[in-house]
C-alpha cells in the first residue's frame, strides 16, 4: 500500500496495531512507514511523535526519522531544532541534503 502512496489504507491498517502494542515491540520500519504515511495525509502532529521516538530510539531508521523531523520542525517554524538535526546527518545518506538545507536556512530560503 505504501508503495502504491495508498498512505490513508496504510494507517487505517496500522493504527489499530500501533496502538494496541507497546512502541518499544513495533519494528521500526512499520513505525516510520506509518509515520510517512501520516505527514503524507495530514496527520503531521502523529507523525512528529513517532519520528521523535525513531529519531531517539531508532537504529535502522533513526537518519531517516532526523531528517523528516526536521523537516517538519521548519514547517513549525523552529528552525533551530531543525538545524541541530541537520547537523547529525553529517555521516548519513541525507549529507548532501542536509548541508544544502542548512545553507538555505542560513540564508533564510527554505520553503
């Protein structure tokens, strides 16, 4: 479904799982797909919660849960949050468009 950008079946699947089980015993890639899902819909502050959980806790996702977060903390005007984020994706995937991001931000042009 995800692949498909089926995102609102994506959360009606998951939700009821999600919230039936203690987050520490959900997989990370279910969490931060879902999570995907959510921003993808709408459901920003739901999936600011659960990116703030991979991006403490995560290991296979805990970059790309960085980067969304902060993402979204530019999308709430914290800009600020969003850069010390962007700073730990130094050694990740996300280098190349995180150190863009910061000089945008420098500059004041981001969004």
């Amino acid at each position: 479904l995800y692949t498909e950008h089926k995102y609102s079946e994506v959360t009606a699947l998951l939700d009821p799982i999600i919230s039936a089980v203690d987050t520490i015993h959900i997989p990370e890639d279910v969490l931060f797909y879902n999570a995907i899902s959510k921003i993808e819909t709408g459901e920003v502050d739901e999936a600011f919660t659960t990116l703030q959980y991979l991006s403490a806790n995560g290991e296979l996702f805990r970059k790309d849960a960085q980067w969304y977060l902060a993402l979204l903390y530019l999308q709430k005007d914290q800009p600020d949050k969003a850069i010390a984020l962007l700073e730990q994706l130094n050694n990740s995937d996300y280098k190349d468009k995180a150190n863009k991001l910061l000089m945008q931000i420098g500059e004041k042009r981001w969004f």
